[in-house]
C-alpha cells in the first residue's frame, strides 16, 4: 500500500506542477493534505452520514463554495481525516464538529490549484445509505445513520459544489 501512496504523491505533485487544477475528495483530500505537509489521523468515531459543515471565512469567500450557505449538511464516509495543516500553504476553508480541517486551499508554490474536500459532493442520501450498508460492521450505530440518510434533504450543494470546481477549470483554460 505504502508504494501506491507514494505514486499518488507523485502524481499530486506533478499534476499541480504542470498547473493543474485539482479537487481531491475524501482520501484524495487526505492525499492532498499528506503530500503538502499536513496530518492525517485515524478518526475516533468513523464519519459516515450527514455531517453539518461550517465554512470558515476563508470558505466563505472562495469559488469553490460561492453560493453556498455559511452551513451545510453534507454526505460522510471516512475512517480517517486530515487533523492538522501546515498553515502557510494551506488554508482551512471548511469544519465540523468532528474534524477540524474539512476543506483545504492548498499553495503549491506555482500556478497549480489544489483543493481537497472530506466529504462526498457525488453522493445523495440513498447512495449514503448504500454504502453505510455495505460498510455496517465498522460503524457504530449504523441502523440509525443509514436511517437519517435516506431521510436526509441535502439542497443540492454537492451538485453545485461540483459545478463551482468545474467553472473554475473552464474559466482557467480560457486564460
């Protein structure tokens, strides 16, 4: 596993190199957050459900999140998040009451953009509740997680979180 990661590494950092624009989700923001110096731990209680996300004022001024509300509820499913940043080259865009650091804008020292994300824009609450399922025997409480997100109403800001990345690209390409 430890070579894969390190081909991830490599291909993180050549990506932003050639001045890309990158968005890694769940592990692929833990991979962000990894290979621009931050931390990433084991989380004490596994995050799989609805998880309220707060943007930070940095949050609430990038493209990534413009439109959105202050607050959000969004899908999780991870065993582990990133706890701690090197602050100089990244900046905390979004939190929860469980993990600190939820959303990254990562500097990466050239014309590459790298923005990670810990929770799942692709995901509505049916699909939520799909790999809860799938995933029962790791997480405590399940019944009722799977339960709250079947029920969950997320406003589309998964979808317009992923259209935000996608206008920042096309906008990038036109310059």
């Amino acid at each position: 596993m430890a070579h894969i990661i390190e081909q991830y590494r490599r291909f993180i950092r050549a990506m932003t190199e050639q001045g890309k624009i990158l968005l890694g989700v769940c592990f692929g923001h833990q991979g962000l957050a990894e290979t621009f110096d931050g931390t990433v731990e084991n989380s004490r209680d596994p995050q799989f459900g609805i998880q309220r996300v707060r943007l930070t004022e940095e949050g609430k001024r990038h493209p990534l999140f413009h439109g959105l509300p202050e607050e959000m509820d969004l899908p999780a499913s991870h065993f582990d998040h990133v706890s701690q940043i090197h602050t100089t080259r990244q900046k905390i865009l979004a939190t929860t009451d469980a993990c600190p650091v939820y959303a990254i804008d990562i500097e990466t020292g050239n014309n590459g953009v790298a923005w990670g994300i810990q929770f799942h824009p692709e995901m509505n609450g049916e699909r939520l509740a799909e790999v809860i399922e799938m995933k029962k025997e790791n997480i405590p409480d399940w019944k009722k997680k799977k339960k709250a997100a079947k029920k969950a109403v997320l406003d589309n800001c998964g979808e317009k979180i992923i259209a935000n990345y996608g206008r920042t690209v096309v906008k990038a390409k036109r310059q």
